[in-house]
C-alpha cells in the first residue's frame, strides 16, 4: 500500500462478510467520507487510486466503484478521466432531493456554511493572538451558556450566536464583529436547522461540543494555526452533518427551517 494510501485509510478495514453489494459499498463509502473528514482534506485533494482504495478495504474494485459513485452522487466527490477521484468544494445530500424548494433552501444553507467557513476561521485565528484575559473568559462563559442551554432541552441557537460574536470581538477588531453581525439573523436561521439536525443524533450534538471546545482550546492556547483549523473544521462538519440529514427531516421541520433561510435572505 502507497504512503498517500494508508495517510487516507488509516487502519479502518472493512470486511465483505455476508453483506450484498450494495450494503457494503455504502459502508465503504461511509468510512472513506469518515476518513476524509478526520484527516482535514481539502477540496481539490486527490484520493489513492481505486485499486489501491479496494485493496486495503479488502473488496473488490466493483464494489469500491460504487462507494466513490455513491459520494460522487451527494457531491463529495468529482472523478476525473484518467486521473481518478478528488474531493469536491460542496456536497449536496440525495436525502433533500424532490422538492425544488426544499432544495434551493439546503443549498441556501450550504452556501451560508461555505462562507461562515472561511469567515469564522480568521476570526478564531486573530482572537488566539489578540484576546485579553477578560475576553477570553466571556468566551468560555459563552462556551458553556452554549452547553448549558443544550443540556436544558433547548436548541441553544441565540447562545451559539453570542458565543462566536465574543471571539469576534476579541480580535479587537470591530469589523469582524460588523460582519458577524451582518449576518446574524442568517446565522440564526441556519443554526436553527443544524440544531434541529443534531438533536435526532446524540453523537451529531457530541461532535458540536467537541469541535467547540477545539476552538476555545486553540485560542486558550494563543495558538493561532489551531484556532483557523478549528473553526474552518467546524464549518465542515456542519455541512457534513446538513449531508447526513434523512429524507424525513427534510420533508418535515428540517425543509420548513431551511425555507426560513431563504425567504430572511430574499428579504
């Protein structure tokens, strides 16, 4: 197996077992996307060949074949004649597909996740170098209004706000904090949907805590690379989660939320 192999694959295998085709192409697909996440791959990155791919997963090229199709059909992946399989920029999950309204709202939502991406990265970054003592404490206050809301039963949406509008503020710098706010009611919106999301799955609400904490712990630590790989992270997760969404969440409060965003934004 190549180096630019096991760095993708790690030592996840997979085993063909008694499962059909089918069932194990979508378990091959949910552990490369797993992968792909974890090791932080940029869109445009090329993956290992799909002989290489199969070999380590322990299953054949057909059904390797179908795990990229799979990915490549939600957007996750692009596949390029001659040169193989690629992380794509943005992800459309199937499970949303049907109706086209419901559709321009999740890739409202989408596009809104891309943006705060790159947004919230240099944010956390300037505040792990420029956060005074007592900003860095009204951010872990806010850090943990975010969990204390969530272990309360509630959605924690205007807490997740305020909590990414006090490391705006510690960069010292008042128009990120503009920015931010330009787009508050936006991010209100989206996170109402994220949340509504999360809450079906205790691990989706387990990784926000984590990933949260991730960027405190960056900006704690005056640790300005950490801190912009924490927040970029964050963003991704949350479009992957918005991916990972059933169809019945769309059809129901999930699509409703989602058309929310839309009709704010029309505004």
């Amino acid at each position: 197996m190549s180096p630019a192999t096991s760095h993708l694959v790690g030592e996840t295998e997979v085993s063909g077992g008694t499962f059909d085709a089918g069932t194990l192409g979508e378990r091959v697909a949910e552990k490369l996307l797993a992968k792909i996440r974890s090791d932080g791959l940029a869109p445009g990155t090329r993956l290992p060949s799909e002989h290489a791919m199969a070999q380590h997963f322990g299953v054949s090229r057909t059904v390797m074949r179908e795990a990229i199709a799979l990915l490549k059909a939600d957007g996750l992946l692009t596949t390029r004649k001659g040169s193989g399989a690629f992380v794509a920029q943005t992800g459309f999950p199937r499970a949303a597909k049907g109706d086209p309204l419901t559709e321009q709202s999740v890739q409202s939502l989408l596009n809104l996740t891309e943006v705060r991406r790159g947004l919230e990265a240099e944010i956390a970054a300037l505040a792990a170098v420029r956060r005074t003592p007592g900003q860095l404490a009204e951010i872990e206050h806010a850090l943990r209004r975010v969990e204390d809301a969530m272990r309360a039963g509630g959605d924690g949406v205007e807490e997740d706000v305020q909590f990414h509008l006090r490391i705006a503020e510690a960069t010292g710098n008042p128009y990120w904090v503009r920015f931010v706010e330009m787009f508050a009611q936006q991010i209100r919106l989206a996170v109402k949907v994220t949340r509504a999301n999360e809450a079906r799955r205790e691990d989706f609400a387990n990784q926000v805590r984590e990933e949260h904490e991730k960027i405190v712990a960056a900006i704690v630590a005056g640790d300005p690379d950490a801190a912009r790989a924490a927040a970029g992270d964050h963003m991704l997760c949350v479009a992957e989660r918005v991916r990972l969404a059933d169809h019945d969440f769309w059809t129901g409060s999930g699509g409703e939320l989602a058309r929310d965003l839309v009709s704010n934004f029309a505004r």
